[in-house]
C-alpha cells in the first residue's frame, strides 16, 4: 500500500469514527488505529504515553547516578505490566501514522471532562515532526490546556526559532539534574528536589506527595510526613486487609485541585523524587 492508498484508508477511518453514533463504537476504531490514551489515577485528565525506554535524551541520563531519569518512575510499577507495555509500544508504533493528530483529536474529543491534557506520562518527544503534529492537535483544540514536559531541548529551541507555540500549550522544559534549576527564555521550566520551602511563581513547589485523597474529596498537609501519618492512622485497616491489595502510596500523590503544570505564569514547577 503506497502512501496514498494509505492517507484514503486513513481519511475513510477517520470519517467513520466522527459520524459513529456512539462513544463506545468510536473508542474501539480509535484503539484499533492508534491505541488508547492514558487515564492516570491521580491526575486530573487524560494523557499520553509511550514507552520510557525509547526518550531520547532519557535513555542516556538513566545512566546517571544525580539525574532525574536514574529514578524514573515510568521504568517501574504499572508501566512495566505487560497489558501496559503492549499499549505503550502500540501508541509508540502509531506515531508513523500519517494522520496520526487527527485521530489524537478525536480521542481528545470524546474524553475531555477538565479541558486539561498532558503530553506524557511516560517517554518524552520522539524527532521534531512530533512535535510538529502535537501543535497541531493543540490548535484544534483551542478550549483545552495541554502541558508538555520535556528534555528534548533542541526540539523545542527549533520550533521557536521559527514561531511562538500557542497560548493553550505549556511546554516545560524539564531539569536534567536533581537539584537543578535553569531559566530559558520564551517557555517554562520544571525540576526536582530544588530546595525551596516557600511556593513562588519562579518556583513553584508542588504539593501532589503532601495531598491524600479522603473519601473523594482532598486534603493537603503541611508535610508528607504528616500525611503519611495520616494515612496509616484513617486507612490502617484497608492498608492491613490483604484482600484489598492497597498500600499507603495509594492514598497519595494526587494533583486534587491543583492545576499548576497547566499555568503558564507559574515560570518553575519544583516535584519531589517520585
């Protein structure tokens, strides 16, 4: 099949998905295109993901002792389950999709509940005609905020080089040290483990490992040691039930209300190893 027999396949997919009269229907034909999107349990939106071990910059600074990708959270927990990793690979091999952004859009679409979305859990920009395609999923969806952390400074410095990415798109140029803090000019920045005890909008400390979840609704505490405390005390008995498989990290780590990543005068969100 020649690439364009391959664009008309994908262009007559494409119209079947948005004349589908039900979500579920357009669900299946999209995971069957492209794979599905990411639903992290303690994050306020849908995201994107794909494999850790195929970032570019990533895959070297895991060999790094001080780096923040020597403890990548994404080469561990759910991420290495088999079910994860084949959807992870899936999206990764969807990316050589022509049309790629379109169906991205679509997906978009019918999960939006917070008119938030992040580009990526897990992996990081693959070559600078990602990049590209994510911009234009970006303009399409105006009314959504989309926040991109990212090591792949030089894509980043390239694209600015020839414009401005649109005001709904929060790109955050991500440490590469712990302990590290840089500023650059025209986008934000994030790092870990900068040791600033006081939120400021040059460095804004993020509260996830402070917040518990208590019966649907949050709580921040003044530390996470008090929280874990906390938790150990309010779910002891769940915490203890082996049945239920849950364990005090469960109970934390949560954005709840706050939408810091997603803010652009916040210069510098600041996380805890995680």
């Amino acid at each position: 099949m020649n690439l364009i027999q391959l664009d008309a396949s994908n262009l007559s997919l494409l119209n079947k998905i948005k004349s589908a009269k039900t979500k579920k229907v357009k669900k299946i034909l999209l995971e069957k295109t492209i794979g599905s999107i990411s639903k992290t349990s303690k994050m306020p939106c849908y995201s994107y993901s794909i494999p850790a071990k195929n970032c570019n910059i990533g895959s070297i600074l895991r060999k790094v002792k001080k780096s923040v990708c020597y403890f990548c959270y994404a080469m561990k927990g759910t991420y290495v389950f088999p079910i994860v990793k084949l959807a992870l690979e899936k999206r990764l091999k969807s990316l050589k999709n022509p049309l790629w952004h379109l169906f991205l859009i679509e997906w978009i679409k019918i999960t939006n509940k917070t008119n938030l979305f992040r580009f990526f859990d897990s992996g990081d920009l693959q070559n600078f005609k990602h990049l590209v395609k994510i911009v234009k999923v970006v303009n399409a969806l105006p009314k959504i905020t989309f926040w991109l952390p990212t090591k792949e400074y030089k894509l980043i410095d390239k694209y600015l080089e020839y414009r401005e990415f649109p005001k709904n798109l929060v790109v955050r140029k991500s440490a590469f040290l712990i302990g590290q803090i840089s500023n650059f000019k025209n986008v934000n920045t994030s790092s870990v483990n900068v040791n600033e005890k006081k939120s400021t909008k040059f460095n804004f400390q993020c509260s996830a490992y402070k917040t518990v979840k208590i019966d649907n609704k949050f709580k921040v505490f003044q530390s996470k040691t008090l929280a874990m405390a906390f938790i150990n005390k309010y779910y002891s008995k769940t915490i203890n039930d082996k049945s239920n498989k849950k364990k005090s990290s469960d109970f934390i780590g949560f954005c709840g209300n706050c939408k810091a990543c997603w803010n652009k005068n916040l210069i510098n969100i600041n996380y805890p190893i995680h």
